[in-house]
C-alpha cells in the first residue's frame, strides 16, 4: 500500500527538562499512566480543580455519538471558578492582569476588581434583557474589558461569540447572524501601529444588517468621536455605574459557554460551540499541567489575541480559573519598537510565555540583536502554538528567548479540541524542536493511513482522535450535519466502518510519528502536495528551507506541473536585510534547491523559489497557501526567481493588506 504521507525530516536533537524545573513540576510522568489506568477516573479527578454547586452523576455519556455529555448532572458557574472563589479564599488583592496598552498607559486589575467589574457587568447585561441563553457577540480591541464582558457572560449563562477586532463588515455581520446575537459589546476603537484604530463603525455598518441586535455596549477606549444610535449604550454609563452585587447561578455542566467561528484558513468559518463543565476543566488541568503554572509566583504572558481559541482557553479561562497572574497587552509587537515584548518581558518579570510561530519567525527576521538588548532573565517556560513550528524557529525561540536553557512547549491542539492536546510536559519530557512530541494524559491521538489503521513509527498520514475529550466542540452552531461531516465522517464508525466501529475524530492535519513514536505536526491535509505519487508535507519542506542560516520564513504549496502531477513551489523571506538578499538573490536560490534537496531528498527539491519581503497571513497570523497556490498557479512563474517581481508581491501583498475577508 502507497504512503499516506512521506516521512522526509529527521531531526535529532533532544533536550531534557531543566533538573530544576523537573524536581519540582506540577505534574510528573505518573500522570500518564493514572490516565492510562483509568481515563475517565482521571477526568473526574481533574474536574475537582473546579468548585461545583452539584457534582455530577455521571463522568461521560457518549451513548449518543459524535454527541458528548460531560459531567452529566454537574452544575457550576464559570466566573465564580475564575473569580468569586479566589477572592473568597482572600486572594482578592492578588493582580489577575497586568495590561498595557500600546502607547504605554497601563492599568492594574486586581482579582477583586476584576470580580467587581464583571459582577457589574452581569448586572448591566441583565437588565439590558439578557438573560441564559442568549448570544452576545463581544468585538473589542485587547482591554480588560473583553475579559470582563466574556466572564460576564458566563456568570449569567449567556453565550458569547467573541468576533476578532480585526475582522470586516462581512464577517462580523455573518456571525453576529448566524448566532442571532442579541446585544453586542464593542468600543469606540483600540490602538494599533501607533493610532486609533476605530472599531464602532463597522459595528454600526453590521448591526444594520442585524435585526436580532437590541443593544450595542460601547467600552470608551480612544475617545474619539463616534456616531450614536438609540441601541447605543455607554460602557461607563451601564456597566460602571451598575450594582456590584450579583449571586452566581450554578448552570448545567453542558449550558453553552460560547460560540468561536474558526479562523477559516481552509474554508468557511464554522460556530465551534463550547460548553461548561468540561471545557473548564480541560483547560484548567492544561494550564497547569503544560505550562507548569504557580499562580502564586509566576506572571504569565500569552501574546494572543481574546478573539481566537488562544485567548479564550489560555488568557481567559484556564489562567484565570489557576488564579494566575498575568500580562495583556493591546498592540502590535512592533510598536512603538520592534523589542516592545521583550520590554514588557523585563517589566513584568514575565516567567511563561505562550505566542506562535508566526512571531517568532518574525523575530528571526528583524534579528536576534533585538531580544539581546533585553535581559530576559525571568523567563523559565516558552509555548508555542497556531501552526507547526520548524525546528529552526524553535531552536532561536530556545536559545535567543530562551537563554539557551528554557524548555520549550509546542501544544498541539485546535478550536474544536478547545484546550491542548498534545504537547511536551515540561518537568517530564526530553523535546525535539519541532514536535509537539505526545498526547497529554488522558487524550487518546493517533496517526492514522488512509484505512483508519494506526501508521507504525516512521510513518506519516493523518491525525486523529480516538476517544472523547471533556473540552470538545459539541456541534457546529446550527448546523449538526455539518459537525459529523467535518469532522467524523472520515475514519471509523461515521465513515461506515464495520459494526462495533468506534467513532474517530479528523483533525484535518497530517502527521507522522517518529522512530520513538513522538508525533511531528505536518500541516493541513488540504495542503498536502502529490509530487511523482508521493504525499510530500508543506511543513517539511519549508523546515527544511527555514534550516538554512538565510532563511527566515518559508511557505510552500503544489502548483500543477505537466510531468511530476504536481511541482513544490516556495516562497521565503530571508534572514536579516532584503539588501542582502537582493545581492546574492540567484545564488541564494540555486544554494536554498540544493539544501532542500540534500536535507530531504532529491523528490522535495522545489521547482522554484521566490524571495519576497512578506507571505500572505490570515487575521491570526497563519500562512494563507491558498492564496501562494494561486499565485503559482495562475501565472507562469518561469523565469521569475528573484524578489524583483513586483506584480507576485502586489498580488501576495494585496491579499495582506486586509481587503481579503476571511470568508472568500
Ligand atoms: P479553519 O479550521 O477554519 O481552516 P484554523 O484551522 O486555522 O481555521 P484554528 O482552530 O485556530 O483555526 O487552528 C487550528 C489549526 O492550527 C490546527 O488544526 C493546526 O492545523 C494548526 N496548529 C495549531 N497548533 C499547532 C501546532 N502546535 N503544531 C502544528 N499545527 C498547529
Ligand atoms: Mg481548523
């Protein structure tokens, strides 16, 4: 039988845990084997992080699948998890936020104040006509505001469908649509790159289109002049002069929490809806078991936006549900200078930090001169998570973040998973740079061909999930055809597999397992390329080319080729100044095909390779190859190898600069 998917890269190199940090990590190895002895025991343990009004009367009801029902009979109130209970135990004074704004005015929230504002914002959306339930849709720039409207809520049980602040007219009107949102909270603007960036109108230009919308609550950030209609109502005015007495309801373990709408890098954007008891537990437990989080001494810092899944699970819920310390900071990484988070790093004493790949690749681009220039000695854990990081990027992410000596955690996990589900355990596993390395305790992964059989070690096909997981999507919002094709039509007893078959989750990503069984992420399946009939990974190839000490970033995608069926077509920004590039730009190539072809085999080496200054991203900051495909593809690139080409770059920068929707 044909490979699922070509196994190419071996990376050997292997770091150990730091003796430190092992001796004294909040989970050791015996959590894997707890889980292994009993999965579902060790979720009940895990659910006892949790304060629980009722306990449940059963762990897992999975008699009705691709349905879960966790902690069925369980009932709970998330904001009292991740606020009424710390205050209660005197931890009110605690910071739970140390936020920053981009032109440097900053602000400190304490636990109690955070309790206050959200019990007030309760109130205020109470008497707005919220009630448990209702959708409220949340588009806000990154204040304390957004983690204040999404605790609140949850204290009342009203589903929020947080809209990044970044997105168009379009796709805040869908979403706002699809859930029927019924207020929707968002500020006059936030500041990015220096200025206001307004946020109001293209709420006003939506909420016109939206006639389930009865109120707007506007949070007053820039001060800048906004237009005012009759649903408009002032944050300051509502929520701030509103009581700060509110009594938590418990609510069902299974009341919808919220609604996130994927990113849509592949395709339209799904509602991923999320619930309550299990959901909160998973990313508690990961908190504190992958970043090895000690909230009375560590300052935590997740450079992600609240509008992703990241935001959601990793600033909001699961640190605040440890009674974590953090920081949150508004702007773009580049403002008012390109070491702005190396200087929040230093401010805070930041110990954890949790951003993506596409970050750090940036890093390398502007120079490692840049980090050096701060002294990052707080710093004792590194996360990375939002696309396959390349070992190249984790390496410089280890030594020039990370002094060298940090270990480093890729998380593997998805808006559908809603909390990580594989990754490194800090005190417990040795990482490769590059591999998000095992499932965490109690989740069952596995890398599968193209029969749904487990691949054996060394080889690659597609991710899967095998058993439930307590923070899983439920459904896609309104749409539960659309969540068993999606997702679990593929393998298993949803592709129609024998009687008795169980049912398998398709995560849409292809991975491979190493010799030792580790698993390396290998990209989208989508964006799989069938080269003289083998699957080659985009991944690999652009590891590959990221390897080279001039590369810095790397996108690769198969362009229809007459002889191979397809030909790898790359992109890559070098290293440093473009000047240096534009010197030495055909030897560089001709060097970059030869080290390709030498570090994975002839059958990977690229057809062709463009040196551009930038790749096409999508809102979160993942590279869009389906826009590169285009470009490959509909023009014939023949002789064009150096960055000259302006009309590839307008084309590759005109799907940056934001005029792309994520919807087309
Ligand atoms: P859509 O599903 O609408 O196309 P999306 O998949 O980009 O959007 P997210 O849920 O934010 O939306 O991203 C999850 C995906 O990101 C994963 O399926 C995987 O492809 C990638 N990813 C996240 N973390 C990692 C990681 N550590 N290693 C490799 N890939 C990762
Ligand atoms: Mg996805």
């Amino acid at each position: 039988m044909s490979e699922a998917l070509a196994n190419l890269l071996n990376e050997t190199r292997q770091f150990p845990p730091p003796a430190e940090l092992a001796a004294d990590a909040n989970v050791t190895a015996d959590a894997y084997a707890e889980a292994e002895a009993d999965r579902l025991a060790f979720w009940e343990r895990q659910a006892g992080r949790l304060i629980w009004a009722k306990q449940w009367d059963q762990v897992l009801d999975w008699s009705n699948p691709p349905f879960a029902k966790w902690f069925v009979g369980g009932q709970l109130n998330v904001a009292y998890n991740c606020l009424d209970r710390h205050v209660e135990a005197g931890r009110g004074d605690k910071v739970a936020i140390h936020w920053e704004g981009e032109p440097g005015d900053t602000r400190t929230v304490t636990y109690a104040e955070l309790h206050r504002l959200t019990c007030q914002a309760a109130n205020a959306l109470t008497e707005l006509g919220v009630v448990a339930g209702d959708r409220v849709a949340i588009y806000l720039p990154m204040v304390p505001e957004a983690a204040v409207a999404m605790l609140a809520c949850a204290r009342i049980g009203a589903t929020h469908s947080v809209v990044f602040g970044g997105f168009s007219v379009e796709s805040l009107t869908n979403r706002i649509q699809d859930a029927s949102a019924k207020v929707v909270i968002t500020a006059d603007g936030g500041y990015r790159r220096g200025k206001p960036s307004a946020l109001k109108p293209t709420v006003d230009e939506a909420v016109a289109n939206c006639p389930s919308v009865e109120h707007v609550l506007v949070v007053r950030r820039t001060g800048e002049e906004v237009a005012w209609s009759a649903k408009d109502r002032w944050w300051h005015e509502t929520v701030e002069t509103a009581s700060a007495e509110h009594t938590a309801a418990a609510f069902d373990a299974e009341h919808p929490l919220f609604i996130l709408y994927t990113s849509g890098t592949t395709a339209r954007p799904k509602g991923i809806l999320h619930t309550t008891g299990g959901y909160l537990t998973q990313v508690a437990y990961t908190t504190h078991a992958v970043f090895d989080l000690k909230p009375e001494t560590d300052v935590y810092w997740c450079t992600a936006d609240i509008g992703w899944v990241t935001g959601h699970s990793y600033i909001v819920y699961g640190p605040l549900a440890n009674g974590a310390t953090q920081v949150m900071y508004e702007g773009t990484p580049d403002t008012p200078h390109k070491g702005r988070l190396w200087e929040l790093v230093d401010k805070y004493g930041v110990t954890i930090l949790y951003t993506a790949p596409t970050l750090i690749r940036t890093m390398m681009k502007w120079g490692e001169e840049i980090p050096a220039g701060y002294e990052l000695s707080s710093l004792r854990l590194l996360g990375s998570v939002g696309e396959p990081i390349n070992p190249e990027a984790w390496m410089w992410y280890r030594q020039h973040i990370g002094r060298g000596e940090l270990p480093v955690v890729d998380t593997w996990w998805q808006t559908e998973t809603g909390a990580i589900m594989i990754s490194p355990l800090p005190g417990v596993t040795a990482a490769k740079p590059g591999s998000a390395m095992a499932p965490l305790p109690g989740i069952d992964a596995d890398v599968v061909d193209d029969q749904g059989q487990s691949v054996p070690n060394g080889g690659g096909g597609y991710l899967v999930l095998r058993e439930p997981w307590p923070s899983m999507l439920r459904t896609v919002w309104g749409d539960d055809n659309r969540f068993i094709e999606t997702y679990w039509s593929r393998f298993g007893a949803g592709a129609g597999g024998a009687t008795g078959a169980e049912w398998v989750y398709f995560a849409g990503d292809g991975a491979k397992k190493d010799d030792d069984g580790h698993i390396w992420l290998l990209g989208r399946v989508d964006d799989v390329m069938l080269v003289s009939g083998h699957n080659i990974s985009t991944t690999e190839v652009e590891s590959a080319l990221v390897s080279h000490p001039s590369v810095a970033e790397a996108a690769v995608v198969g362009a229809t080729d007459p002889t191979t069926g397809q030909a790898i077509v790359a992109f890559a920004i070098p290293r440093g100044t473009a000047e240096t590039a534009g010197e030495t730009g055909e030897q560089l190539i001709a060097d970059l095909r030869a080290h390709v072809a030498k570090t994975l085999g002839p059958i990977a080496k690229p057809r062709q390779i463009m040196l551009v200054p930038e790749l096409p991203k999508t809102r979160s900051g993942k590279i869009m190859r389906r826009l590169l495909r285009d470009v490959a593809e509909n023009r014939s690139l023949g002789d064009v190898t150096t960055l000259q080409d302006s009309s590839v770059m307008e084309l590759i920068a005109s799907g940056m600069s934001g005029g792309k929707s994520d919807e087309d």
